[in-house]
C-alpha cells in the first residue's frame, strides 16, 4: 500500500513535468504552430494509462488529450471497462499539434525526430505514475513505446511489455471510427477484456 507521501511525490514530480513541457520550444516549428502544450489528464494515481499519437485541433484548442471524436469513442470505451476517464490516465506521444500548412484540413503523423524530441516527457509520465497496464492506442503510440514496427493487427491481443509494465496494443479510435468494421470492435474489445482481467476488474 502506498502511503499519502508518495502520492504528493507524485503530483509534485507530474506538475514540476508539466510545468515544463508547457515551456517546451524543442520542435520550434510545432511550438510556433500550437495553440497550447496537450500534456496529458487524469489521475496521478491510475492502475490504467492509454498512450495516444498527438493533439488533433479539439485537443490543441481545448489543452486535453482525446476529446475530439475519436476521444468521446475513447471515453466510451474507458465507461464500457465500468470505470471514467478520472480514474485512468490519458497522454500522447506528442505533446504538440503536428503542424500544418495553413488552413489545410486534418491532421498529420508525428515525425521520427519528433517521436523522438518528445518521447522523454511520455517515458516520464508513465515513470511517475507506474500504471500497472499501458495500452497503447495505434500504430504511432507501439512503436514509440516499444521500438516495433509490425503494426496493430500483428500485435494486438497479447501483452508487451514496457520497462516492466504489460503493454497492450490496440486500434486508435480515429481507426475504428474511419474504418467500421465489426470485426476490429470486436478485437477491440477482446483486448479491453484482457485489461480488465489483468486489473481483476469486474467483468
Ligand atoms: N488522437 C490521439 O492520438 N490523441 C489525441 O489526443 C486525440 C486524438
């Protein structure tokens, strides 16, 4: 059991990252496009961490991981596991909003150099808050995690493991929500069942 201590430890060490990565100018091209650093949200204390990609526009705008569309289907997701997005942490492997060219529509992959720029911050989160699963959420959020490039469908359905912690791959949302295919739902949430048993939450 963890005494009151360390969980002030661990606010104190999430908010001195925080303030950090606010200031953060590494990407000078991302720092001059942002609206706003989209550290991350949720408990500091979370048995659960979802490892994302990066902003969309709702997120840069609003300074909050995944509550664009492919965030309410995440949070459907999070409530469907019977917990709230309070009790789980969500971050991504890019605190910016890839940028741009102007008044183009969409959104674009981080880049190597970025994933790599970036990364520390994510690695930190997850060292501060010692989750006891990550799952990570597409493509980007595996590899950058894990170093693999195979992919989702080649992946998904068993643990990884990530400095000690089982990681769990699964499909992105967006991929959910631009591909639907009852299949992948339902591969989707074999995996949260997987998570769940993992966490011995109700199921
Ligand atoms: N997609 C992501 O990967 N992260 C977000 O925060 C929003 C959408």
């Amino acid at each position: 059991p963890e005494s009151s201590a360390d969980r002030e430890e661990r606010l104190d060490r999430l908010a001195a990252l925080r303030k950090e990565a606010i200031g953060c100018r590494r990407c000078p091209h991302l720092a001059s496009f942002r609206s706003q650093v989209v550290f991350g949200v949720g408990n500091p204390n979370a048995r659960l961490f979802f490892a994302g990609e990066a902003p969309g526009a709702e997120e840069d705008r609003l300074g909050e991981p995944f509550v664009g569309p492919a965030g309410k289907l995440l949070t459907r997701m999070i409530e469907a596991m019977g917990l709230q997005r309070e009790d789980v942490y969500i971050a991504n492997i890019l605190k910016c909003r890839p940028d741009l060219p102007e008044g183009a529509p969409g959104n674009r992959k981080p880049t190597p150099e970025e994933m790599e720029t970036c990364l520390p911050y994510l690695r930190e989160q997850i060292g501060i808050i010692r989750p006891e699963v990550i799952v990570a959420l597409g493509a980007t959020a595996l590899e950058g995690l894990t170093g693999l490039r195979k992919g989702i469908s080649a992946l998904r359905g068993s643990f990884l493991d990530f400095q000690g912690i089982p990681l769990l791959p699964t499909f992105h949302p967006s991929y959910l929500l631009h591909k639907p295919d009852l299949r992948l739902k339902r591969q989707v949430w074999e995996d949260l069942l997987l998570v769940m048993e993992r966490l011995h939450l109700p199921i």
